[in-house]
C-alpha cells in the first residue's frame, strides 16, 4: 500500500519535435521510410508538371485578338474561347434577349444566396418566393410570350445556360422527389411500399442516355400526335426521375443511420408520422447523408452534357461543335480545358459549401 | 435521496388496467396473461431478469409495442388499432428511455418544447416557458442552450424527463432509466425521480435500483419468463420474497 504525494504537477509544454512546422512536417509527410520516399516522389512530379502547365496555360498563351492569326501557338489560345464566348454560354439564343437570361440568373443567384448566407432574414418568406414564385418568373424570362416579351424556342437555348437550367431544375425537384420516394420504401404501407420500389429500381436500371433516347425518340410515337410535349421539357422529366432514384437510395441511407430510440422518443411524446419525419428524423438523416446527396448532385450536373445525343446544345456540346468551324480547326484541348475549368468550378463550390453545412450542424453527436 | 412521505391513500381511480394481456415477438411468447391494475398516484417498481418482458410490458402501455390478445386500458381509453386512441394515450403518458433518446440536432430547450407546439398546438413564447420551469425543475434550466451532445448521460436523462413533463402526462413510464449511466450520476437521476412521485405522479419504473425501490414504490412486481411471479408492497418483497425465483433474483442483484 501507498499513499502518493498529490502536490500539483504544473502544465509543462509537449515536446518541441510535436509541434510548429517540423512537427507538421514529421507527422504527416516524414513519418516513415516508405511516406518520405512517396513524399520525395510526388514532389518531384509536381515540380516536373506545375511549371509546364503554368507555362501554357498562362505565360505563353495568346489572349487578345479575333482570328486564329493573332494566336502565336506557342502557349494556348484562349482566343478561340473568348471569340465565342457568348455562343458558349448562350447557345442560339438571339442576342438582343441575352439581357432576359442573365436577369433570371442573377435572380436564383441571389434567392439562393439569401437562402444559403447565414443570419439573412426572413428566409421562409425568400424560401416561399424561391420555391414559387421565381419559377413563373424563370418561365417568362427564358420563354416569353408574355409582357412583351417575344418568345424564344426552347431549340435555340443553348450552352452554358441549357446546362445550368437542366442542373437547378434537375436538383430542385430531384431531392424532394428522392425523400418522399425513400420514405415510401421504408413505409409499412403495401401500396406506397411498392410503387416507391418499382420506380426505383426502373429508373436505376436503365442508362440515362437510354432514359433521354426514349424521351426522344420513343415517346412522340406513343402519345397522339396533337400533344407535343416540348423535347427540353421532356429531357429535364426524364433527368428528375432518374436522379430522384438515385437520390432516395442515398436518403434512404441517412433514414437507416437513425437508432430506433428517436422514433420511439417521438412516438412516445405524441408526434404524428409526419411530424416524427419533419422534425426528427430527416434533419438527422439529410445531415448523415450530405456527401451522399452533394455527389449525386455533382453526377447530375455533368449527366447534363449527355442532353448531347437528343440534339440539345448543353455547354460541352456548343464546344464541341465550335471545334468543327473549318477557321478555329485544332483548338479543342483550349476548349476542353475552358469547359474542364467552369464545371470544376461550379462543382467544387458544392463540395466546399457542403462541408460548411457539415461543420455548422455538427452539434457533439 | 430525500426521505419518504407518509403513506399515503391511494386513490381508487384506475389508470392504467391490463386483463389478460399476451404479446408475441414471432413465435416468442414474450407476455403470458397480465392483469395488473395502477391507481392514480401508484408508484409501482417492476424488477426481474434480462429477457423476462418488464420492457415489454411498459412500453404496450403507450403502444410502442403491440399486444396480441387481451386489454389495455388507460384513462379509460381502450388500446387498439384506432390511431385516434393511441395518440390520446401518448399525450396522457410521458415516457423516459434507458438510453435517453433526446434529439441530438435540437437544443434541450428545443427538445422540451418541440411537442407542446407541434401536439399540443401552443404558442411557442408559452411552450418556452414551460419548459425553462420544468427544465428548472430537474435544475439544468442554466443548459437550455446547450446541445444534447454537450451534456453529461445524468444532464442528458434529466432532460428527457423535463421533455416528457413539459407535456403534462398524468402517467410517466420510466424504462431503466439509470442503467446507462455512470455510478456518480445515478443519483441525481434519482433524486428527481423521487421528487416526482413524492408530488402525486402515477410512475411505472422499470429499474434494478433497490434503494429507490424502496424509497418510493407503493408496489414492487417481480416477472420472470413473461409473467407476474411477485407483487408486495417494498419492505416486505425486499425482506421476505415468497417464491423461490424471487429469491434466486435478489441473491443475484443485492
């Protein structure tokens, strides 16, 4: 037996090879023989292509001019993207309308941004106005046909604006679509049990692109010829319900993830059905499964461009036709690299606010 | 632990009655003929083996569980398939899980105040005030703010029993409500149980806590296998089990 002096032993600092810079370097990139070679030999294909890269891209690239001409050829040529920019981003749509689409943009972007910046007021309201309103105003802006405004065929959209439209409306309907699908596959119900598995596994099962060719192709020859349903329309409903399949898989991942008890905590307190899932369990479950749902989001965003095969003129396929253009011949890796660069873009602030949402629900559970 | 009340009359007021109550997991005959009557005001402690049903029976009570044969009557509201029924129970009857089962994405405060709105349809500036004096109750009113994830298992359980008052049951099933809690925290988990029933509340306490049993219970029932073995009132089941299961089962745990 023995009784130990209990003095208090002061906070003494950890040991300086732990921390600052060489502790840094020590643990992560250092920590081993086998991670200081793979260290040693990643840095050495950096430093091999960083600098390659830089130089066509940026030091020798041409950027200024009109015609393949003004391009020296030594770095890229970003003139052929800057000559046809407005046709990328635009498609056919006349050019005296361009104001019309860059109106309705900057409308969802700011809805959004409202929706999406912390500590903005009255977001049920934005949220009201986002949800219904802004698609009938959407709706006459693109279109027309109303105040005014004359109308624009969907065949002449195009470009960046075709590919952003299929996108947002593509997410917005997807995911609700997706939770009441994925809460209809785990209901007790028969009914709702099986259409909800039917749909899904359909929509799963076959390929987008056959998904979009029979929007296309098949379906004008079974529905009576006096019905003509828009081809765009008829793509961005094929795209919703194949993503929404997609998307009630992964909700209903996050569903499974929720332990019994928080069922039975709200049962017990009296909630109903609905409730139980509005309250309780889906915002559990939606935060579980934000990579998922983000990831399925991204797919969507670059499914877009397989519009292509129903002769719809999304971003990558307006860039593509422009490399077919007899006085821009062998600028494709320019224009890949342009259409590469914008979807990164768009696809990489998903990923990053999406790990801001984690963050901010992330309540010590 | 603050110090019995004087025996009390029990009231006549029947609240919870079961006749002949029988209940299957599958091909498991988990319940095996219950009758049991709880009068108003009743503190009754149900003990017995892992396995032996004691959740089971509770938790048919707000019909978490479903019975097969028999009835189950509560504030005179028969048990069955009719929804309309069992909501009415649950909002009668409060509950507190051995694991707790707060809604770790709300607040405590949120937690408490989540079904006064949503079930009982009351404003929220009213349900808010209600729940702090609950909340104030079990004297954690100071983490109204806080996360369930940031409290300690004793906070976190004595939430849930703020959570389950704010919604004025007239009954409160208890399901091992300290089983999951480290030994230091167990008492002030305790201490408000006995608060409760020293104020007049109908409690149905699933627990192996003896010493709260005997502080507080009006009666102990013993199950073992599915069934009522064992009913007394404390000091006498303590002292002088009658079966010779009962007294297998206090050798084990005392």
């Amino acid at each position: 037996m023995a009784v130990y002096a209990h003095s208090p032993h002061a906070d003494l600092p950890p040991p300086k090879s732990t921390v600052g810079v060489v502790g840094w370097l020590k643990k992560n990139l250092f920590s081993t023989p086998v991670n200081s070679a793979l260290t040693i030999v990643a840095l050495t294909f950096l430093c091999w292509t960083i600098p390659r890269l830089i130089e066509w891209a940026l030091i020798n690239a041409d950027w200024l001019g009109t015609t393949r001409e003004d391009c020296s050829r030594e770095g890229a040529c970003w003139v052929f993207v800057a000559v046809r920019i407005k046709q990328f981003l635009f498609g056919f749509y006349p050019g005296s309308e361009y104001w019309r689409v860059v109106l309705s943009f900057s409308l969802v972007g700011f809805l959004v941004a409202w929706l999406l910046i912390e500590k903005t007021p009255r977001k049920g309201f934005v949220a009201f106005l986002t949800i219904f309103v802004y698609p009938v105003i959407a709706y006459i802006l693109f279109y027309g046909g109303a105040f005014g405004l004359p109308v624009v065929e969907t065949h002449r959209w195009g470009g960046l604006m075709l590919t952003l439209i299929l996108a947002t409306i593509g997410m917005f309907c997807a995911l609700p679509i997706g939770i009441i699908l994925a809460l209809g596959r785990r209901s007790s119900m028969p009914i709702a049990k099986s259409v909800s598995i039917v749909f899904i596994e359909f929509w799963r099962g076959v390929p987008l692109i056959t998904v979009l060719f029979m929007s296309s192709v098949m379906l004008p020859i079974f529905i009576p010829e006096e019905v003509n349903i828009d081809k765009l329309l008829r793509a961005i409903i094929g795209i919703i319900f194949f993503e929404s399949a997609y998307m009630a898989e992964v909700v209903r991942g996050g569903l499974q993830a929720i332990p019994r008890g928080q069922y039975e905590a709200a049962e017990a307190l009296g909630l109903s059905y609905w409730k139980t899932m509005l309250f309780i369990i889906l915002p559990q479950a939606l935060k579980l499964v934000i990579p998922g749902i983000v990831n399925t989001f991204n797919a969507l965003f670059m499914d877009t461009t397989l519009v292509l095969i129903i002769g719809l003129f999304d971003f990558l396929a307006v860039m593509q036709s422009a490399f077919a253009d007899p006085k821009w011949l062998g600028f494709s890796v320019e224009g890949y690299v342009f259409v590469a660069l914008i979807y990164w873009i768009a696809c990489f602030s998903m990923s990053r606010y999406s790990q801001y949402l984690e963050r901010k629900l992330h309540t010590g559970h | 632990m603050t110090e019995r009340q004087d025996a009390k009359q029990i009231s006549t007021e029947v609240m919870v009655e079961l006749r002949g109550v029988h209940k299957w997991y599958g091909d498991f005959h988990v319940l095996k003929d219950i009758n049991l009557k709880v009068f108003k005001g009743e503190r009754i402690i149900i003990c017995g083996p892992s396995g032996c049903g004691k959740s089971t029976l509770i938790r048919c009570m707000n019909r978490l569980e479903e019975h097969q044969r028999g009835d189950i009557i509560v504030n005179g509201v028969t048990l069955d398939n009719d929804l309309k029924g069992i909501d009415q129970v649950r909002r009668n009857i409060g509950m507190v899980f051995q694991q707790f089962n707060l809604f770790p994405h709300l607040t405590v405060l949120e937690n408490c105040c989540l079904a006064p709105i949503w079930v009982q349809k009351k404003p929220r500036r009213e349900a808010e005030a209600i729940a702090l004096k609950y909340l104030e109750r079990v004297q954690i009113a100071n983490q109204a703010a806080k996360f369930p994830g940031q409290l300690s298992g004793g906070q976190q359980q004595r939430v849930a029993i703020a959570r389950s008052l704010c919604m004025s049951p007239s009954i409160m099933l208890f399901d091992e409500p300290t089983s999951a809690l480290d030994p230091e925290m167990i008492k002030e988990v305790l201490d408000v149980m006995v608060d409760l029933a020293n104020e007049g509340m109908t409690m149905l306490c699933v627990t192996h806590e003896m010493g709260f049993a005997k502080t507080v219970a009006d009666r102990v029932l013993f199950m073992d296998a599915g069934e009522i073995i064992e009913e007394n009132e404390p000091h006498a089941f303590f002292d002088n089990p009658l079966s010779e299961r009962t007294k297998l089962f206090l050798s084990q745990i005392l």
